[in-house]
C-alpha cells in the first residue's frame, strides 16, 4: 500500500519526524511512504488549511502537538477540532507525546551518547528509566542537561558552542528515533505506534 503523507509541525524542528514516520509506515506494513512536513500557521485549523494547500495528494495526514500541561486527552480533542474547523475528512493520526517530544528522545542512552560526540563515554547520564520519562516535568531541560553530560565540553567557548548546538542534536535524535526499544514502555508512544498500524496502514488508500 502506497501512503502520501504530511505531517502539521509545531515548528520548524519537528520536520525531523519526517523520516521516523517513513520508518514506522513501512514497518507496519505500508509497501512505500512518502511525507512531508509543513509549519505553516498558528492555530491547529489554519497549521492544516495551510498544509493541504501546499502538499497535494494526501492520503494521510499527521498531527503533531505536544501535551505539555494540557494533557493528551485535551490535545486530541483540539486536534479533532482544528480539523473539523480546517473541513478535513481523511485519514489523520495525532502525535502526542506526554509531556514533550524530548521525553521520546530521552529514550535511546546510546543515541544521546553518540550525537554528544562521545558514543564510548561512561559518565553516568543519570536518566530515568523508560517508564518514568513522561513524569519527567521538563523533558526539554532534561534533555539540554543530559546531552552536556554526554558531551562534556571542556571550554567556555566550546561549552557555548555546544549548547548552541541543542536544535542541532534535537533534530539528529529525532531522526533517528528507533522504532520499538524502550520507546515501548512510553504509553504516549504506545497509543501513537498503535494508531499509525490500524489507521495509517489499515484505511489509506
């Protein structure tokens, strides 16, 4: 089964879900996947109005909002809104990670180890385990903390660089997001893994 999709961004660094989708969709059985990704917009209906009218021949559309203090029910529910206000019928899946994207990324150790520069290093990154990231408060600071541990940059110059660098390494992990793993004791990622196999690849045409 062939699968156009698009994925509706928080911003500009979510595209990188771009090629984590692909993965996913060919996983689950799609014979090919083909996405892009649009942010474009304020306001969910006018993100997917604006989306569509760029990205031509859809099958499938993607969601993205993070949960932050709102929660997922209540994401779910402005997505559904937004694309009944944007008159859209297709085939849509939400992403919505609890509480942000970041509690994903903390996922993978090794993938944190290797984008910090230091895939041997043995300092402790003090990460909680797999089941305890979506009670993490600030997955984001986090995030910002365990990869300067990872990275240990030594220098005020070359500390400076390596923090502003976080959009850079944010991105690399969110490609290269692993399908299945530890990801699979997040109940976010669960319900978003579960949502791509029945909707994505059981109803596009």
């Amino acid at each position: 089964m062939r699968i156009r999709f698009l994925l509706i961004c928080e911003g500009s660094s979510d595209t990188a879900l771009v090629h984590h989708i692909q993965a996913l969709l060919i996983a689950c059985g799609a014979s090919e996947a083909d996405g892009s990704a649009s942010y474009r917009g304020h306001r969910v209906r006018d993100k997917i109005r604006l989306g569509l009218r760029y990205h031509h021949g859809v099958n499938l559309l993607f969601v993205h909002r993070d949960a932050d203090r709102a929660g997922a029910d209540a994401r779910y529910d402005e997505i559904r809104n937004g694309l009944s206000a944007a008159e859209y019928g297709g085939r849509w899946v939400g992403v919505v990670p609890v509480r942000m994207m970041e509690a994903w990324l903390l996922a993978d150790e090794a993938a944190i180890r290797r984008v910090a520069g230091r895939p041997r290093g043995t300092e402790p990154l003090d990460l909680p385990p797999p089941h305890e990231l979506e009670d993490v408060s600030d997955p984001k600071q986090m995030l910002r903390d365990v990869l300067r541990k990872a990275g240990a940059p030594r220098g005020t110059r070359r500390r400076q660089r390596f923090e502003s660098d976080f959009g850079s390494f944010r991105r690399q992990l969110a490609e290269n997001l692993p399908v299945g793993g530890s990801l699979e004791q997040l109940a976010a990622w669960v319900r978003f893994r579960d949502e791509v196999a029945t909707t994505g690849i059981g109803n596009a045409g």
